[in-house]
C-alpha cells in the first residue's frame, strides 16, 4: 500500500516548505516534487500543514491510584491521543517489585493488546537497592532507556538524595536518561498533617500544602545531583517559574538538565481549585499562578524547557454515574471519592488528546510561536531526547509514516464532544480553538479522517528506545 500526501507544507523544526509526501506501507519513503508518481492512495494536501505525529512523553494509562485506577487504559488512551493528533506515547511502569525485567513484561504484555499507537515505557524507580541497580542494564536490552524518580511521596515512591544519585550513576552508566518528580515530600508531609488538623480539607487545600518553593528548590538539588554523578536529568511537569530559573541556571552552568511542562501549568491557576468543581483539576504538582504561567512560556521561547507532554492521569468527576464510551456505559471511581477531603482525591487531568489543539491554537494560532517551535517542543525534542529519533517526531525519509494533516483555518468549539478521553468533563470545555488535525496517520494507516475512528486495539506497536545521547 502507498499513499502520495501532495500539495501539502512540510514542516519540520528548522523550515516548512511545499512538497509532497510519498508512504509506503509504514515508512515514509521520499519528500520533494512527486508530481509524476503515482499512488495507491493520492491525498490532496493543500491548504494543509503537514506534520510529524505529536509525541507525548508522559501519560498513565491504567494506572491504580487511591482506591481506583486512572480512566483510560491503553485502548483508550491512545484512540484519544490519535483523535488529537499525537501517534506515540510513552506511560509508565510502576515499581511493584525489584524484579524489574518481569515488571516489564507484565507491562508489556497489558499494552500490546490493546494501544491503538506506538507506545513506550519509562520504568519507575521507587524502590532502590542492589538487586534493582543490576537490572537497570536489562531494560536497555528490552528498549527502555529512561527511569523516573520522585522526592515526593515519602514512604511510598521518594528516594532519598544518596539513592537518586546511585541512579543517575547506573543510568548515566548504562545509557539510561533519569527524570524527576520534583517536590518537597518532607514539606508536603508536615503541610497535609496541619491542614488536616485545622480541618482544611477543601481542594483548594492541596495546592497550598504542595508550595512552589519545594518544587523549586529539589530542581536545583535535582541539578546538584546531576552535577555530582556527571549524568543527565530531565524534569519532568514543570509548574513553578523558579524551576524555569533553577534549571536556566544549571544549563548556564553547563550541568545537562532538561525540562518539560505541560498545558495545565500554562493554562490554568490555583484558583480553579476554588471553584465548586475545582477537584477537576487537583494534580501533582499544582497548577499555580499566573506568574509562574508567564515565566514557563518564556521557558519554552527561550529553550530552557525542551518538551511539552500531558502527564495524562484522567478520573471522572463524578464517577458514582456512568458514561457512555463507544456506546457502552462505562463507571470508573473518581474525583468524588475525595469530595470532603481534598487528600482522598486522585490527583491527575485528562489531556492526551487536548495537546497538539490546545497548545496550537496558543502558541501558532496566536502568533507567538512558529509552527516549527511547536513541532520541536511536540514531536521532535521529546522523539529526540527518549532515544525515538528519526523513528519518530520528524518528517524525514525512513522515518515511520505517523504523519498529520493539520487544518490551520478549522475551528472548532472544543469539550467531550470533541475529545475522546474516557472520562465526564474536559479541562477545555466551550474553548473556541483555531487550527485542528484532520487525518492522522500511524505507520502508514488513517486513523483518523475527519472525526471518524479507524483504528483498533492492538495495533500498536511497543518502540524500543535507543540508549540516551541527545541532549537538547
Ligand atoms: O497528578 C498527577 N500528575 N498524577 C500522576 C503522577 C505523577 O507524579 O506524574
Ligand atoms: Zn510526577
Ligand atoms: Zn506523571
């Protein structure tokens, strides 16, 4: 099967250029003047962007979390990334144990059968001894090429300081790149026990005993680390704007830190958390100020931040009533289950799909950023810096078909109608958005073609990922 994507602008993070697009079976296999080739399928291109598909370095699909479990596993997670124009996602593995090579399977063989896109994995490491250091270098052997640490969550997923740089020493070692999760657990800890005493116990509560100082001040122990083990790290949701100082910092002081943020941060503020429904967006870290949104979007102009990615971690709001999703009622516990105590509510939003629209229409759109800023913070620097590039997030010959066909002019009045998320309510709801994807393809095949589903579960396919070398 081939497909010749013509009249089309190509875009890629350097340039964009007219050209056409030639797909055989799941590779691209040349872009330039196409016009005496022909085609299985010929698509008509113009008008239309032609991009890379949207790369979402950070979502958890079907994850357990207070009482329940995150509401759009691996069908439906990546069905709502491909209506949003994103064809790969990375999720990630929970450290249930310290055999960390079954733990991958298991992981594995849960995906396999149901992601709709290519899809990888981050392993969690929450958990630190000997055993879990001699397996690091068994998960490059099995494409995994990135491990997650926390300084929050005590007892539960932190590290101590001396174990998060044992890991950056294994991971630099073996070829793995480290992300952190950067908070203050101790602070977090003692601010919840107060808040609890004085009866504090309303949503707004959460994002006041998680202070932006904790956050700010553990990217710059994070980069303190990374100095002393010489490894590279990259902060995964950036919220606070001293983190975007913190880490500008480090980079001028040559440490290899990297930073992603990701639409909530640059959308919303604590104030939400005050509204009736405010549980709808109770996430780890908070959304913050509106300062701190300003100086993230400088972070991205300026490439201090690298990536924009969702942290996908949908709940229903109400999940006491079900919805339907592909004609089937569906109930999942949620938000509700903290609604008189803001520390019983599973902490995470819905945006796998929301991503490319939201952020297009704001950064492009607006004018602010270029298209080819939106491709690199979207597509190519998250393909890049998780060892995916040229496999993916660029338009290059050899590369997987995962191509976009973006519809710069289209508006559409956005919400759970449009998205496909599984679950009641979308952070977006009545947003008027300019510029929406029309066909997304993965390897080859349509997806999606104008709002209609093509896909199936099972058809994509896990990527292995390349040992870390780009740093960006
Ligand atoms: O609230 C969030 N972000 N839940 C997901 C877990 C995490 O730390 O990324
Ligand atoms: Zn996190
Ligand atoms: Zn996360």
């Amino acid at each position: 099967m081939s497909t010749l994507i013509k009249n089309g602008r190509i875009v890629t993070p350097a340039e964009t250029f007219q050209a056409d697009l030639l797909i055989e079976k799941e590779k691209i296999v040349s872009i330039g003047d196409l016009s005496s080739v022909s085609a299985d399928e010929v698509i008509d291109a113009a008008g239309l962007y032609v991009l890379p598909g949207g790369v979402d370095a950070h979502v958890h699909l079907d994850l357990p979390m207070a009482g329940t479990v995150s509401s759009d596993d691996h069908y439906t997670g990546t069905k709502a990334a491909a209506f949003g124009g994103t064809t790969t996602v990375i999720d990630f593995i929970s450290q249930d144990s310290d055999d960390l090579v079954s733990l991958v399977e298991a992981m594995r063989a849960k995906a396999d059968a149901k992601a709709a896109i290519d899809y990888s994995f981050h392993m969690n490491i929450t958990h630190y001894n000997e055993q879990v250091d001699r397996a690091i270098p068994e998960l490059v052997k099995r494409g995994i090429t990135s491990l997650k640490v926390f300084t929050a969550y005590n007892h539960r997923l932190r590290l101590q300081d001396g174990e998060i740089l044992q890991v950056l020493r294994t991971a630099k070692k073996n070829g793995l790149l480290t992300m952190m999760h950067a908070e203050n657990g101790d602070v977090i800890d003692l601010l919840i026990q107060e808040a609890i005493r004085a009866g504090h116990l309303a949503p707004i509560w959460h994002a006041r005993t998680r202070p932006a100082w904790g956050a700010e001040e553990s990217v710059a122990r994070g980069a303190a680390l990374a100095a002393t083990a010489d490894a590279p790290l990259y902060i995964v949701h950036m919220n606070a704007g001293g983190e975007v100082d913190q880490l500008e910092y480090a980079r001028s002081l040559g440490i290899a830190v990297m930073g992603e943020t990701c639409p909530q941060y640059l959308f919303f503020t604590e104030k939400e958390l005050e509204r009736p429904d405010g549980a709808k967006w109770i996430c780890s870290p908070p959304v913050r100020t509106e300062s701190d949104q300003q100086r993230l979007w400088e972070g991205l102009e300026d490439g201090v931040i690298q990536t924009i990615a969702t942290d996908h971690c949908p709940f229903f709001f109400d999940g006491t009533k079900p919805i339907l999703y592909e004609g089937k009622p569906v109930q999942i516990p949620g938000k509700e289950l903290g609604k008189d105590d803001f520390t019983k509510i599973p902490n995470g939003l819905p945006g796998i799909g929301d991503r490319m629209p939201v952020m297009w229409d704001a950064m492009v759109s607006s004018g602010r950023f270029t298209v080819n800023q939106f491709v690199e913070l979207t597509c190519a620097n998250p393909a890049k810096i998780f060892g995916m590039y040229p496999r993916k997030g660029c338009l290059l010959p050899g590369a997987d078909a995962d191509v976009v066909l973006w519809d710069p002019e289209k508006r559409v009045k956005y919400g759970t109608a449009f998205s496909q998320q599984r679950t009641d309510y979308n952070l977006y709801e009545g947003w008027e958005l300019k510029g929406f994807p029309v066909r997304v393809i993965s390897r080859g095949k349509t997806l999606v073609e104008n709002g209609t589903w093509y896909g199936n579960p099972g058809e994509g396919k896990f990527v292995a990922c390349e040992p870390f070398h780009e740093l960006i």
